[in-house]
C-alpha cells in the first residue's frame, strides 16, 4: 500500500505561482510514475503531469512551459512548481502514483483569482 498527501494549495493572483508537494509513504519501492492530476468544478478529472522513476517527464500540453515536476528521493517527495498561473488552473490536484495500483492522494485546492 501507498499513501500520498499532498500540500501547497492555496489562493493565488493571475500570474502567481505556487509550489506544490506530495509525499509517500509505504511501499515505495513499487512505485514506477508519480504525477499529477487536476479536477475543476463541473468537469473531468485531467492529467497535469508526470515524473516516471528514471526521472523522465511528461506534460499536459495546457501547462507546458509554465508547470515544472521534480522529486526528492531522500525525502520521498514529488513537487509541481506552478508559475505564470491562470484562473483556468483552477482546480483541485491530485497526486497519483503508479505502481502494482493506482494510488491517489486526498487533493489539495488551487484557485487563481484577482
């Protein structure tokens, strides 16, 4: 079993940024991709971004450029540094973590307002 807990949400103005973390505990070794997710109101969950174990990456093309994914493997922790954020980032993200599941974190509210 894996368990995430995320933290960093919070409010932020048009062309902020936040830093987001997720840090997992239990059976770690397993895990192969850690990444994120976001869900608005009214809508789909959608893929935001991906970190695989080797350390490559992938991006949803709505946030290349401006989200960067990283990890801390001394700290068992992946990030999502959100900059040049817009209100259409607003949403509640998830972190995932893949491994003999599929594991999610409880979710952390982003909002991007004036």
């Amino acid at each position: 079993q894996v368990q995430l807990v995320e933290s960093g949400g919070g409010l932020v103005q048009p062309g902020g940024s936040l830093r987001l973390s997720c840090a997992a505990s239990g059976s770690i070794f397993s895990i192969n991709y850690m990444g994120w997710y976001r869900q608005a109101p009214g809508k789909q969950r959608e893929f935001v971004a991906r970190i695989a174990s080797g350390g490559s990456t992938h991006y949803a093309d709505s946030v290349k450029g401006r989200f960067t994914i990283s990890r801390d493997n001394a700290k068992n922790t992946v990030y999502l540094q959100m900059n040049s954020l817009k209100p259409e980032d607003t949403a509640v993200y998830y972190c995932n973590a893949l491994g003999m599941s599929n594991y999610w974190g409880q979710g952390t509210q982003v909002t991007v307002s004036s």
